[in-house]
C-alpha cells in the first residue's frame, strides 16, 4: 500500500480523523507513518503475534515495541490484506469494541 491508500482506508473507518502525527479515533492513536514505507499501528498484544505468524514479510515488532501495543507494517511488501486487517485490529482496539 501506498501512504495515499493508507491515508484513504483510515479516513474511511468511523471516527478516524488524520492529524499532523497520525489518524486517531477518540483521540487514541490508530496509526502513524514512520516513513513512507513503515506504518506504525497500535493493536493489542494478544494479537501482535498471529499478524506476524499470518504475513511473517509483512509484519515486525523490534525490541523497542515489544513492551507497547504497537506493530510496525512494512508498505513496501506488505499485502494490503495484511495492512487493512491490523488497522482494523487497531481502529476496534481503540474504539473500545
């Protein structure tokens, strides 16, 4: 995906809104870009792992993540199956559904 899709899926869940550090929904962060090709995304930390074990090229948790409730999305080759389905995870996580 590129950041211009990203942009467009997150602008179109209910509530997300785009601000100059990320998209949030209730003011609680969904995702931010890190650069054009890594999307930081806020899921839960249950569910960090079957993201990475579903797309292991996808997906990455460096050591300065594994404490958070946050996974890093590689753009560049990652599927946008893989990308939308952890911005959903997030959008629900903060959403509190």
């Amino acid at each position: 995906m590129t950041p211009d899709e990203v942009d467009a899926f997150l602008s179109s869940l209910d509530g997300c809104r785009h601000k100059p550090r990320g998209w949030y929904v209730h003011d609680r962060l969904v995702a931010r870009l890190v650069d054009p090709t890594t999307l930081l995304v806020r899921v839960p930390v249950e569910r960090r792992e079957e993201l990475v074990e579903r797309w292991p090229d996808a997906f990455g948790i460096p050591p300065r993540l594994e404490a958070h409730h946050k996974i890093e999305a590689y753009l560049d080759r990652a599927p946008s199956e893989a990308v939308k389905s952890a911005i959903q995870l997030a959008w629900e996580f903060q959403r509190g559904d």
